[in-house]
C-alpha cells in the first residue's frame, strides 16, 4: 500500500495510523458487509468498535479474573480439595468452550451482533448469581457455568465483527488495541478482589459490584455495533475447518499458550499465598503486573507483526514464554516474582494475542472469507479447552505433591510443543512470507 513505510513510529503515531487508515478503507463484500451497502467504513465507527471491543474485553476480564484471589477463601468456606477448587474454574470454561462453537453456528444465522448482546447479557446473570444464588458448592458450579456460557461468544463476535471490519495492514495494531482491555480487566479483576472482600467480609460482593458494568456494556453493544451481513457464499462445513492442516497447527498452538496462560491465572494468587507467604491482596496485585507491560508489549508486536509478518514473533515468544513459567516457580523473593511476571507480561498469552488472531485472520480472510467466524470460533474454541484441563490437572498436581510447582514446570513444556506446532504455518501480514 503506498505510504505505508512512512507510517509513524511511536505508539500515538501508530494508533493514528490505525484511525487514519480507517478512513479510507472499504470493506470487501466477500467477507462481510455493513447494513450501509457501499459505504466507506467511515473513522469515527472504527475508533468506536475498536474502543468498545476493549472496553468488553476489560469487563469480560474483570468479572472472570475477581475470582482467583478469592478461591482460597471460596475453598475455606465449602470445605473443598485442590481438585474441587479447580473445578469451579473448569465449570466456568466447560460452558465458555461450547459457548464458543455454539454462538458461531448460531452467528451464522443471526447475526454477529445479536448472539454478542444475547450471550453478554448471560453473562451478565451469571455474575450476578455468583452474589445471589452461591449459596452451595452446587449452586457455586453452576453459576460459574452460566456466566462461563455468556462469556465464551465474547471472542468470537468481537474478534470475528474486527476482521470484517479493519483492514488487513492494520489488523495487528487494531487486535492489540482490543486486546488491551484484558490486561486492564486483568488488574482491575485482581485488584479489586482483596480489597472488597476485606472491607465487606464477604467474597460475593466483588461480584455484585461488577454486575453492573457487565450490564452496562450489553446496552453498549446494542447501542453502538452496526450488525455485520455476511457473504451470501456456501458456508465452509465445520469439519473441513477442522482437517486444515494450518488451521490445526494454530488452533493448537493457541491451546498451548492459553494452557500456561490459565495455570498462572487461577492457581498464581493461591501460590503466591500458601508458597510464597504473600497475603490475599498482595497475591491479586502480584498477578496483576502482568498487565503493566502486557498493555505495550501487545501493541507494539501488534504493530510490528503489521509490517514484517507474524510468523517470526510468534517463533520468538513461545521459548521465552517458557522460561517465565518456569521462572514462576523457581524465584522466591518479592522483587523477583514481580521482575518474573512483568517478564512474562512481555511475552505471554496477552502480548501472543493480537499477533496469534492477527495470522488467524490474514489466512481465513485470504483462503476462506466467508468462514471466518466460525474459524474464530474454532481457535477460541480449542484455545480454551486448555482452560477446562489446565486448572485441574494443576489442582490434581497439588493434591499429588503438595506444590503447585510441577503445574508450572508443565505448562513450560506445553509453551514448547507450542513452538513446534507453529513451525508449520507459512507467515502472513504485510511481507507474507514462509520462514
């Protein structure tokens, strides 16, 4: 595209860009058309969507992350195991995982932005339900699964109405700009739980309080998102999807850093608390600096997988992934665990992301445009299945030996499986070349 090695540098510079670009851009009607036939995608909806996808994100996060510090006190109070703790996670993620799948079918049919407003207030009940209705660790379980079903259609809507949205050459940069809203949940998630829980006593009212902004972006997305027509093409049945050789070798390195991803997540705060002698707040605000260096480090290998392809980050961040896990385990000392997470802020799961949708995205939109939801529904799908078998299995681990050091030292090795997967896949982005 002409003009494009004189984009601007600097993270402001690159987000102008990115608006800039919008403005010129039109959609392709092989892919998705807005209600406006014919339209340019003007730049004020773009800068709109792009907001609020991460605004959606920072509340998915948030409701979803308030959770972790809270187990070990959730545990105290029904008496439960290792395992039994897991599960609440593993509950939530069973019903995220078919949420997936099942709001991509159903997108097909309906619309992207209607299965996004249905599931998100879903999503909304169930938080709600975590300070009404867990009165038990039944009631607990199936709770967890209810705002586990809303939220799972979250990735697949926002990410599938983005692609169809912003232009290729600005796909990264817009894909780490959404995906900024799961490093702030993740803070404001961590953050909030200790505090709350201390000045109320009770672990459930984190949750009433963040029902509210959980309703609030419903209406948001109702409001705001311009419904997406999809091409009138012959859908790409589900099982072709799954017997692409590329897509299968991504769907599963997806898995491989979202398993590392999930065992640090739910299991971090309760063993900076019963291994490291960490209080509860402390726990939260230890994981949360993830999201200090999370926030940059996505967008700027957002933007720069924009300009010399995808395919060498993604090589580049999986063995240092690995390194961090296995770093978790081994530090001891205060600044050392928070030197260790910030470390993998850098190059975990939230700075993989928009890169990994970005790779996903440039493949689909130039083999099979018409397909691309339920691609995405696809990658999110399998991705998360390593939330529903990671937390238990690590559960299981500590059950076994008393630590939760093994669980991290496996999730290492799950992020190096996850290297050799990613060899496979020829690159994409603006050179889109094979390495």
């Amino acid at each position: 595209m002409a003009g494009y090695a004189g984009l601007s540098a600097d993270p402001g510079g690159r987000l102008r860009d990115f608006i800039v670009m919008g403005e010129s851009m039109q959609r392709s009607v092989d892919v998705a058309v807005p209600l406006g036939v014919g339209e340019r995608t003007d730049r004020a909806y773009i800068v709109r969507l792009v907001a609020l996808f991460c605004a959606g994100w920072a509340v998915v996060y948030a409701d979803r992350t308030v959770l972790y510090p809270l187990l070990s006190v959730i545990a105290r109070e029904f008496g439960l195991s290792g395992v039994q703790t897991g599960l609440i996670t593993g509950a939530y993620f069973t019903l995220y995982v078919s949420a997936q799948l099942a709001s991509g079918l159903l997108a097909e049919r309906f619309g992207l932005k209607r299965m996004l407003v249905l599931f998100s207030l879903v999503s909304a009940v169930g938080v709600a339900g975590f300070g009404f209705a867990a009165v038990n660790y039944l009631a607990l379980l199936a709770v967890a699964g209810l705002h586990g079903a809303g939220a799972g259609a979250y990735y697949t809507m926002a990410y599938s109405i983005t692609i169809h949205t912003v232009p290729n050459s600005f796909r990264g940069i817009a894909s780490g700009v959404v995906n900024g809203g799961m490093s702030l949940g993740l803070a404001a998630g961590l953050a909030l739980a200790g505090p709350f829980y201390q000045a109320t006593g009770s672990w459930r009212v984190p949750f009433l309080i963040l029902a509210v902004p959980t309703f609030l972006v419903t209406a948001l997305y109702q409001g705001t998102i311009r419904e997406v027509r999809l091409s009138a093409r012959r859908s790409v049945p589900l099982m072709t999807m799954v017997r692409d050789p590329t897509l299968l070798r991504m769907n599963l390195a997806a898995f491989c850093v979202l398993y590392g991803w999930w065992v640090l997540l739910s299991w971090g705060p309760v063993f900076f608390q019963t291994e490291r002698g960490v209080s509860l707040t402390m726990s939260g605000m230890y994981t949360l600096v993830i999201a200090i260096t999370a926030i940059p480090s996505g967008l700027v290998l957002g933007r720069l997988s924009d300009r010399i392809g995808r395919k060498r980050i993604i090589l580049g961040l999986f063995p240092l992934m690995a390194l961090t896990l296995i770093a978790v385990a081994q530090v001891y000392s205060r600044t050392g665990m928070i030197v260790t997470l910030m470390a993998y802020g850098l190059v975990g799961k939230l700075a993989w992301d928009p890169v990994g949708i970005a790779w996903l995205g440039d493949y689909m939109s130039r083999t099979r445009p018409e397909a691309v939801g339920a691609a995405v529904a696809l990658f999110s799908f399998t991705s998360v299945l390593s939330a529903v078998v990671g937390p238990p299995l690590t559960g299981w681990i500590k059950d076994l030996t008393g630590s939760l050091a093994g669980g991290f030292y496996l999730a290492a090795a799950v992020a190096l499986v996850g290297f050799l997967l990613s060899l496979g896949p020829a690159d994409s982005g603006r050179r889109g070349t094979s390495l």
